[in-house]
C-alpha cells in the first residue's frame, strides 16, 4: 500500500496496526514512516500565517 493510501486510511479512523498489516510491514515503526497525516496544514494555521 502506497504511503498516500495509509495516511487516507489512518485519518479515517483506521489503526495504525491494520495499516501495517494491509502495506505488508513487519513493524508499525515502519508505517509510522509513511504516515503524512502531520504534512497536513489547516485553514486555521494558513489564516494564522496570513494575519
């Protein structure tokens, strides 16, 4: 599973656990990697830098 696919997952709700299962890693340390749910920025945080 592609790490685009995981994150979707993840923030959706899914476990971090069965994000590893489905991408076929050894150790959630690994899918903690290609998590890029913190990539992320909020209309807040861009309202905060345009202030």
């Amino acid at each position: 599973m592609k790490s685009d696919k995981s994150t979707a997952y993840l923030k959706n709700g899914g476990t971090l656990e069965k994000a590893a299962q489905m991408a076929n890693h050894s150790s959630t340390r690994t899918t903690q990697l290609y998590d890029r749910r913190s990539d992320d920025v909020s209309l807040d945080e861009v309202e905060r830098i345009l202030i």
